[in-house]
C-alpha cells in the first residue's frame, strides 16, 4: 500500500545549525509529496510540495528534493530559527488520485534552542 | 480571507457519552476533509465531502462516527458513544476542489482536542 516514514523525533538544534528530517515513501507509480508543519497550537500549513521526480519544493528557507531512486523527499534547512520550532509532516497523494487524499508520515518535532 | 474555523477546541467527556464537533471551511471551497490526529501519529483522514456529497469514507468507523454536510458549506462530525480510543485531534480541512491534473492545496482549521476517560 501507499505510506510515509518520518524519522523519529525529537530533533533538538542549536540555533543556526543544519536541518535535516528523513523521509521515504512507498507508493505505486509517482505520487506527489508535501511537507507540512504544525506550530504549537495552530492547523497544519503546506510548507513546500514537489509533484514530479527530481523536482526541488522550497520555501521560507527550507527545501527538499523528491528522489525515486531512493523514494525520499528529505526535508533540510540550511540555518535554523527558534521560530522553527514545530512538527513536520511529510506526506504523499498517490498518483492519479481522484480524491486528492493525504498520507501522512507519523510527524517529526523539531526544537531549536537559543 | 478568513480561514477554516472549528469549534470546540477542546472537548472532555467520559465513554459512551455523545461528542460533536463543527467545521466552517474557507468560502467557496467544495471540498471539505475530517481527518483523526492520534497522538505521535499523523492525520488519518476520516471522510471527505464534495460540496454535499461524501467522496470517501473508507476510513470512517461508521458504527459509531458520522458525519454530515447538508447544505454544502460547514459540516459536523459526531461520536457516538465514544471510546477510549477516540481520544485524539480532529482535524477539518478544505480546498477548492479534489483531486483531478493538479493537486489542490489543503487548508487546515486548528482543530478540535478530545480527550474520553
């Protein structure tokens, strides 16, 4: 079946240090991916999506490049924030779907500490 | 634009007692989702509706989870009785519509925390 595997949290940095969240997938065909990040108290947000093989998604810092040799959407962050802080979803559509339905990893945390 | 609202946010009761919950999606979008946030686990979507009508409920205990969206705008979702393991997030969202060449961006309200002892 379709899935998304995060790695296990949580990731604690230092501010300014490199960010990286795993992420594989398995599903038939080539879906397309998300990442999403839920701040403490608020919805999910889309932070960044890739709909095709070595497609590159980014914004507000961060990007991920979608990988079928290694079925990875790899979230990375060059500097981290404090306001980083948050849990990220990755998480996939399968290909040809008419619903447009989201499976989701398990949610990584990330804390940045000052 | 005003974004997904939900309400409660927080709700406590005890098992087998009845819980509701509602959802006004972004103006104008067709397509409306309930998914269930497990604790340590990511949204697991429930039912989603096409304006009134449900697309996929695969996922829905329908023996004791129900959902409606009668006029095509808000909808409400409803436990009863509830379970232990019902304790979880849930989530609403919508979008402009579902599915088809290009995937249409999800927006998510804040959702609504349930806790059954």
């Amino acid at each position: 079946g379709n899935s998304v595997t995060q790695m296990e949290g949580p990731v604690t940095l230092s501010e300014e240090a490199f960010l990286t969240i795993n992420c594989t997938y398995t599903a038939t065909g080539y879906p397309s991916l998300f990442w999403y990040v839920q701040y403490p108290g608020e919805g999910l947000q889309l932070l960044l999506k890739a709909t095709k093989a070595d497609d590159k998604g980014s914004n507000k810092g961060f990007e991920a490049t979608y990988r079928k040799e290694t079925t990875s959407f790899h979230l990375e962050k060059g500097s981290v924030q404090v306001s980083d802080s948050a849990v990220y979803f990755c998480a996939l559509v399968r290909p040809s779907s008419n619903t447009g339905k989201l499976i989701f990893g398990q949610g990584t945390t990330l804390q940045v500490k000052p | 634009e005003a974004g997904v609202a939900q309400s409660p946010r927080y709700k406590i009761i005890e098992k087998r007692q009845s819980v509701a919950f509602w959802c006004n999606p972004i103006s104008g979008h067709a397509t409306l989702y309930w998914y269930q946030q497990i604790l340590g686990q990511g949204p697991k979507l429930l039912i989603q509706f096409q304006n009134n009508g449900v697309v996929d409920d695969s996922q829905l205990p329908k023996d004791r989870f129900s959902a409606e969206r009668l006029k095509g705008v808000d909808s409400t979702l409803k436990i009863q009785p509830a379970k232990l393991e019902d304790s979880a997030v849930y989530l609403c969202a919508s979008s402009h519509r579902s599915g088809g060449a290009s995937y249409n961006e999800q927006f998510f309200g804040p959702g609504t925390r349930l806790t059954v002892l």
